[in-house]
C-alpha cells in the first residue's frame, strides 16, 4: 500500500487518533507507524466503498469527516 498522508494530515490523523477508542490506548510511536501506512481516501456522497457479498478487502475504514450508512440484504433479498 502506498502512504498518502501528508505530513501534516499525518500529525492530524494521530491527534485524531488519540481521541478514538481503542485507538487513545496506543503509545505515540504505534501511532506514527500505524499513520505512516495509512491511506487517505475521499469518496463522492453515494459512493459504495464495499458491498455485502464482494471479497474482503484486509482494510480497516475510519471515518475522519462525514458519515457512512451500512446496507444489508436480508432473507428477503431486500437491501436495508
């Protein structure tokens, strides 16, 4: 995965990083790390980042700004 914070979103990330639950637990250091691996993205409003079914992508999301709604199929193959 190539990083693509910046240094300044780096620094942002971790001071909001601190702030989450489990996330404030972590020493300095972790958080560093964890942020010099990290992947800024932005998705457009209506955008599925990931969808019930599709292969797993090995990634944690946070939600730095904005919000996200989870839709499910349930047994009656209908999306909610």
């Amino acid at each position: 995965m190539k990083p693509l914070l910046r240094d300044e979103q780096q620094i942002e990330t971790v001071g909001i990083l601190k702030k989450v639950v489990p996330f404030d637990l972590l020493d300095q250091n972790v958080l560093e790390n964890l942020t010099a691996k990290a992947e800024m993205r932005k998705f457009p409003r209506g955008t599925y980042v990931f969808r019930q079914g599709d292969p797993s992508l090995h990634l944690l999301f946070i939600i730095i700004s904005g919000s996200a709604e989870i839709l499910i199929i349930n047994e009656q193959d209908e999306e909610v």
